[in-house]
C-alpha cells in the first residue's frame, strides 16, 4: 500500500517537471497542435470535397477520426521523451534515488495525458470553427473525450516500452511515424471503410482505431440513421470493444515497460 | 575503522567482451579512494554496479554494509551518485533540479526547498539558480550535478570523472568542493584519467586496466614504482646528442632514452632536483646547448607504459570497436 502511494507520489514529482517542460518548450505542443489543424483543414476541405458519406456533413464524420490519430501520435510523445531521458542520463539518476521504481512511467504517462487535453481542446475549437458540432448531450460528449484519452494512455505504455528500447528520441519519432499512419488509416478514420478492398475491410474492422473513433462519433452524436455501420461485433459494440484493448494493452505493457525500466542501461 | 565500500572478485561482461574481469576494492570510512585508468578500463562499469544501476555478472559488493544485489533500495539510500555527463535537466532551473531530488528522496515540502537553496549557495550557484540549466556553462552544469547528489546528505559519494572536460579553472574549483565533502567525513570513490587529480585527493588508488587491478597504493608509491621523476631535456643542436646523452647517463639511475626524433632525451634520477644540477653542470661543461631542461614527474601516461608497457592512447582504437560490441551485446540481450 505505501509502495503504491510512493509510486503516486513519486509519479506527481516526475509529471510535474514534464508539464514544467511543456510550458518552457512550446514547440513540441505547437508542433502536435499544428499538424492536427493541418489535417482537419486538408481533409476536411481537399477530401470533403468528393467524399460523401450519407446522412452527415462529411466534416462532421472526420473529426472524430482525426481526434483519433491525434491523440495516438501525442502518445508517442511518451516514447520519445523517455528515450531523450535515456540519453541524456536523466534515467540514471532517477535509478540511483530511492524512488519507486515505476514512478518515472506513470509520470510520463500521466504528464501525457495533459498534453493530449490541450492538444484535444485546440482541436475542438479548430473543429467548431468549421462547422463541427455535438449533437448529443454535454454528457455523451465528456465519455467521447474521455474514451479517447484512456485509449492513448494505453497507446503511451507502448510507446514507453519503445522508448526505453530504442538508442534515441530519433528512432522512436521515425518508427512510430511508419506504425502509426497505416494503422490509422486502414479504419475508418477518414473515410467510411466499407468499399476497401477485402483484406483491408476486415482488418479496418477488427482495427481499435476503428471501434474508437466510431464510439467517438457516435458519442459526439455525428452519425445519422442513414449511416450503419459494418455487421461486425467490434463495431456493433464499439465502447466495450475499445475498452477491452485498453485492457489488455496496459496488462501487457505496464509490466513490460517496468521490467525494461529496471534493467535499461542508458547509453 | 569501517570499511564503507567493499567489492570483492565483481566481473561484468558484455558478451564476449570482459568490462571487470574480477575487480577487488576497499574503502575506509571518510577517505577517498581514486580508480585511475583510461577509458574503457571499466571505471564506469564499477561505479555502475556499486551504485545498483547495474548488477555484476559474479563476485559481491557492499556499500555502507548493505548488499548491492540483495538490497540495492538500501543502498539508494545511503549514496549519492554524480555521473560523468551531468544528469541534470536542461530546461529546469538549477533549484528545480534539486527540488525535484529532494521530493524523490521525501525530504518533504519545506525541507526539499531549504535543502536545494542551501545547496545552491554551498556551490556558488545562487545567482544562477533560477535560470534554466541550459544557461549554464560545463562546470556550473558539474557542480549542480554534484550537488544533486548531495541532497540527502548521503555517507557515501561515488563521482564518475567529475573534472573530464572541465578547464583549468572549473576543476581546481570542483577539487575544493570534493576536499571540503571529504573534511565533512564523507567516504568517496571517484574515478579519473589524471593521475595528479588523484594524488591531489585520494588517500588511495588503484590503477586498472582492461577491467582488472594492474596497481594499487598512494600516489607517492605509484610514482616510485614508475621510477619517480625524470630529467627530460631538448638539445637545440641535434650534433650534440650524444654528448648530451654521456652527460646524462653520468646522473641517471636508469637507461637514457630519446624520443621525438632523437632531440628529446628522458632519464630517470633517484635524486630530484639535485640530479638536475649535477646534470646541468656537466652539460655546461661540456659545451651542450639547450632549448629546455627540467624535471618530469609522473603521468598517468607513464604509469601505464611501464605497468602495461602500452601507452593509453594505444588502446583507443579498440576501446571504441569494445564498447561497440558491447552495446551491440547488450540490445541483443534485451
């Protein structure tokens, strides 16, 4: 019990010096910002252009996609600061403390999550601007928000595990870059993924990109009768689906992460 | 008198590469032992496993009577570790890098704020304190580093190289800090490449090699074993060595040597000073010329030549091709 609540302690102090980080170097919230914006734009207007999807504006349709791979990038974040810890042998001293020994994972996680907040908030704004708009309750929308930031907290362990494997914040940038874009956009983030190709179409649908972006969109009530999705159970039960990766990828990647914490030799 | 550090027969390995190949060491409370050698001799190696960030593939090793492997939390608590690339955050001002050491340790609040402005001041970095580290020169950079190691007031300090890279000034500054820790009763282990830094602080050293004891005494006795001090001369008239040699060989109580292409001539002298003048009176009379003349003490340099018979610069070419293999080791074990 105290080593749980040394580890939330602990935590706090590590979190905080990345959110000190945060305010003292903008530019990686700038640059996370700004593609998002970028994206919404381009679609939203180069694609919207010729893609219909029946019953919604398809603006509408694509911010849930976008909050998607936004969130799911501002994870590799994670990675990549552990990695420049390791580097620079920050990682070494806090092994040296009598710290807990998984308080620097739960503060970068954690930390993480706040960037993805103000990251979502820029976003939400840029969405209204174009003509976004939620069209259920206040409270349906909070539980939109919030699935998609508890499946990037799941994301970010994956990226810490990543991060303390890999030589340089480099790596993890350009690695994640190749990982991310197709598992983000075979789904049905941008477009509606009933005409992809067959193999495709049953990988979008068993995708959590997939199941957490249409939970999104429904919960943001930016769907229409018009609009079914596919006949899969993934899809069908899009919340739980999602919520069941959560799961499994933190019982996975909490303990791998800790494990690799504990014997990462920096470099 | 307790022994605060003790190793016995620890041995890491990386891959196929021996970092310690058994390595033995004892440190007395409130001395200061120094591990001398070149890098790559596996200097950090040990100050990595006596600090637990690594654990040794055989033999034990204690620090302030704990176990490193059994309880190296224990050990945590006791020790302060100051690396050789100063672990501080660059974009945190030096007193939320101490601040944040000292929540880690649970000093508290109140105490953790007092104990990183005190810091601040003892290091001579209050001016400074609330500008981001990036801000900061080598050794202010160092010193900050030195002082997180302090926050907890630990009995035992282990400093990896902490005067490489720092220029004249810094390191004679960096030297005072060390001596006044060590008047305060600390025990420390540091590491360096300067055998003078050594002699100028430790009370011991052991000089290693290829990750194993190759010497071990104070500095005076390492020096003896070299063969003490040299002559070392440079004859402006290459026509005169020989002449400068016979003078020389008169005083020395070793083998003349001549380096850099014959105009450089080195003698060990059991005598100090007055083998230079009895040296320089027979060069005078006989008419040698010179462009310098002077007595040479011992370097690390010349303690290897004479314990290995290679010089530390030889090695580094295999230095880097080992540790290479060593990281190439260590991903593949992961």
């Amino acid at each position: 019990m105290t080593s749980l609540l040394h580890a939330f302690a602990d935590g706090a102090v590590v979190a905080k010096r990345n959110l000190i980080k945060i305010k003292r170097v903008p530019d990686l919230l700038v640059f996370t910002t700004l593609s998002p914006i970028m994206f919404v734009l381009l679609f939203g207007y180069v694609f919207g252009s010729a893609i219909a999807v029946p019953g919604v504006n398809y603006r509408e349709f694509l911010m849930a996609g976008i909050f998607c791979q936004t969130v799911i990038f501002g994870a590799t974040i994670t990675g990549a600061g552990l990695a420049e810890d390791m580097q620079k042998g920050i990682i070494d001293r806090f092994r040296s403390l009598p710290m807990s020994r998984s308080a620097v994972l739960v503060g970068r996680t954690t930390s993480d999550i706040v960037n993805n907040v103000i990251v979502i908030v820029v976003m939400s704004t840029t969405g209204l601007l174009i003509g976004w708009r939620i069209r259920t309750s206040p409270l349906e929308a909070l539980g939109g928000f919030l699935l998609l930031l508890v499946f990037a907290y799941a994301i970010s362990w994956v990226m810490a595990y990543i991060g303390l494997l890999v030589p340089s914040p480099e790596v993890v940038n350009n690695a994640s870059f190749i990982a991310i874009f197709p598992i983000t956009f075979i789904a049905n983030t941008f477009v509606p993924s009933e005409n992809f190709p067959p193999v495709l179409r049953t990988f979008a649908n068993w995708n959590p990109v997939s199941s957490a972006t249409l939970a999104a969109r429904e919960l943001f009530g930016n769907t229409s009768p018009q609009f079914v999705p596919p006949d899969v159970w993934s899809l069908q039960h899009p919340v739980v689906y999602t919520l069941v990766w959560v799961v499994i990828i933190l019982a996975v990647f909490v303990p791998l992460s800790i494990r690799q914490y504990r014997r990462a030799a920096s470099r | 008198m307790h022994e605060m550090i003790v190793a016995s027969g620890v041995v890491k390995r990386y891959g196929d590469v021996v970092a310690l190949d058994g390595l033995d060491l004892v440190v007395p409370e409130g001395t200061v032992l120094a591990v001398l050698g070149p890098n790559g001799a596996g200097k950090t190696t040990a100050v990595r496993i006596l600090t637990t960030l690594l654990e040794p593939d055989a033999g034990n090793a204690q620090v302030a009577g704990i176990d490193v492997c059994a309880d190296p939390a224990g050990v945590r608590e006791r020790i302060g570790l100051s690396g050789q690339n100063a672990a501080v955050d660059e974009t945190l001002t030096g007193f939320e890098n101490l601040d944040m050491v000292g929540r880690l340790y649970r000093l508290g609040r109140r105490r953790s704020i007092a104990r990183a402005r005190e810091l601040l001041d003892q290091f001579d970095l209050s001016d400074a304190g609330d500008r981001p580290v990036k801000t900061y020169s080598g050794g202010m950079r160092r010193r900050l580093d030195l002082a997180a190691a302090l926050v907890a007031q630990p009995t035992v300090l282990f400093l990896d190289e902490p005067t490489t890279g720092l220029d004249p000034r810094s390191r004679t500054g960096m030297w005072d800090v060390i001596r006044t820790l060590v008047r305060r009763g600390s025990t420390v282990l540091l590491t360096t490449q300067y055998l003078e830094e050594a002699d100028r602080l430790a009370d011991d050293i052991i000089v290693i090699d290829r990750g194993r004891e190759i010497a071990h005494g104070t500095a005076d006795e390492l020096k003896r074993q070299v063969g003490g001090e040299r002559i070392e001369l440079v004859v402006s008239q290459p026509s005169q060595l020989e002449a400068a040699r016979a003078a020389l060989a008169g005083v020395a109580a070793g083998e003349v040597v001549a380096e850099d292409g014959g105009r450089r001539l080195t003698a060990p002298v059991s005598t100090g000073a007055s083998a230079l003048m009895a040296a320089l009176r027979r060069l005078d009379a006989e008419g040698v010329e010179l462009l310098d003349a002077g007595m040479r003490r011992p370097t690390l340099d010349d303690v290897f030549l004479t314990l290995t018979g290679r010089s530390t610069g030889e090695d580094d070419e295999t230095d880097d091709t080992a540790a290479a293999s060593r990281r190439t080791a260590e991903e593949a074990k992961r």
